[in-house]
C-alpha cells in the first residue's frame, strides 16, 4: 500500500447556526486506502463528507487534498468537487435522462468531453458495474440497487482521486444491499481511496482498511476494522457497537 497521503484535515470545525456539528476533527487518509466511518444518526458523517468535496463550506481548520491545502477563495470547487466524487444515499440520478446521459452529462458538460469519448467511457464504466443492458433505460425503470451502480458509474466517470459514498445501500432493500456492495469492493480491490459512511459491518470487515468512529461531532477512536469491533478501547465506541451489532 501506497503511504503517500490522499486527503486530510486539521481542526476542522463546522457549526450551523449555533449548533456545533463538527468539532476539531483530525483525520488522514491514505491513498488506497478504505475508510469506514460509522456513528449514530446526528453525530456530523454527512456532514463531514459534504466538507471534504465542498458541498458545505468549513468554517475552520485545514483541508489538504494531495498535498495541496485546499481553500475556497484560492480554488475553484467545481474542479475539487471532480477529485472528490460523491454518492448519496438516494442516488440522485437524473429522472429524465437515461443511464448513459446520466454518465455522459458531466464530462460533456465540465469536462468537455465529447459526446463520442463520453459515451465510450460510458460504456466502459456501463460494464464495469454490470449494466450494459440497461444503458438506453430512464431510471424510474431501475431497481435501488441498478440506480446506486449507475450513481458509482456516474461518479467514477469524472475521474475521481477519492470517493466518499454517504450510506450508499441504506436505503436498498436488503437483497439488493450485496450487489452495490460487491461493485464498491471491486472499486477498493484496484486501489480507489474510498471514504465510506456505513452501518455494513461485514463490508467494513473486509474491505475497510480502517474504521473511524465518530460521535457528538469528534472522532473518538480509529482502529483497524476487526480491532475496533472486537476490542473497542472507548466505552461510548462500546456502546455503540452493542446496538448495532
Ligand atoms: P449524520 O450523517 O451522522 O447523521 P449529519 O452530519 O447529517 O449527521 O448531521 C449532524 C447534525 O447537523 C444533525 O444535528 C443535523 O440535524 C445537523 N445538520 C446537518 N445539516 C444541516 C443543515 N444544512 N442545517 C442545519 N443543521 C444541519
Ligand atoms: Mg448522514
């Protein structure tokens, strides 16, 4: 594994209004690496994702993305945001076009590719996450877990260096949970940086390099995933785990 650093943040501090959501947070990220970060609901995950690729704006603290201390009024976001590639919960595809334009759309559109080397690489990433066949199809059409691979399609065609994925099978019914699992496994086994944000403890197990748990806005312990799990040093991490696991 690569040690040179990805992505990572100092002191990082994130209020809304006058509550404090994410409070002095230090994490480093490895490239190649696997993260998982888990927490109860309100414990600042999303949040802290949105930080990473900009979505929400930092109100103090470092944010360093290959090396490069990353600033709003110095950088242009949208081209961090294409570094940093981002899947949601609820897929957000685009209703109204089919599986392909929803790929093609933002390297046309930010990256100017054309429409042919768009659609070529679309094509390529179609068959990476198994759906070729359902590439002229609106996704309405689609089960949660064709929609979530098309998300990771979608997000992967921008050319990512990392990619946070924001509880991606929360909202799948459970026997669609494996495939989008299995697509995100693969992505990890050829060495994509991956944050993710999941209560998958098996997927945690086996692919994460990492487990970072978060609580009340802090991190409050990071271990390998099977220490963490099994030998968790922080009761609060204890607690936790005993109403998950
Ligand atoms: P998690 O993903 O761990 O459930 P979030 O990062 O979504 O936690 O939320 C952390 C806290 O910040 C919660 O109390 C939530 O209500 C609050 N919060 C999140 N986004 C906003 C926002 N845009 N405006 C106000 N409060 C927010
Ligand atoms: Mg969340």
């Amino acid at each position: 594994m690569s040690e040179s650093i990805m992505i990572s943040i100092e002191k990082l501090n994130k209020s809304f209004g006058d509550l404090h959501v994410l409070k002095d947070i230090d994490f480093t990220v490895k490239e190649s690496d696997v993260v998982c970060l888990i927490g109860a609901s309100g414990s600042g995950k999303s949040t802290l994702l949105r930080c990473l690729n900009f979505l929400e704006l930092k109100d103090s603290g470092t944010i360093t993305l290959e090396g490069e201390v990353i600033e709003k009024d110095s950088h242009d976001l949208n081209e961090i945001r294409q570094r940093v590639g981002m899947v949601f919960q609820h897929f957000h595809l685009f209703p109204h076009k089919t599986v392909i334009q929803n790929i093609m759309e933002a390297p046309m559109q930010v990256k100017k590719l054309s429409k042919k080397e768009a659609e070529e690489q679309a094509l390529v990433l179609l068959d990476k996450v198994g759906l070729s066949d359902k590439k002229d199809v609106y996704p309405s059409k689609l089960s949660g877990g064709q929609k979530q691979r098309v998300a990771i399609a979608r997000a992967l065609a921008m050319k990512p260096d990392v990619m946070l994925f924001d509880e991606p099978t929360s909202a799948l019914d459970p026997e669609l949970v494996g495939e989008v699992l299995a697509t995100m496994k693969e992505l990890a086994e050829e060495g994509m940086t991956m944050i993710v944000v999941t209560h998958e403890m098996g997927f945690a197990r086996e692919v994460a390099d990492w487990a970072v748990y978060m609580h009340d806005g802090k991190i409050v312990e990071v271990g390998h995933p099977e220490e963490l799990f099994n030998h968790p040093k922080e009761e609060r991490t204890k607690s936790f785990l005993d109403s998950v696991l």
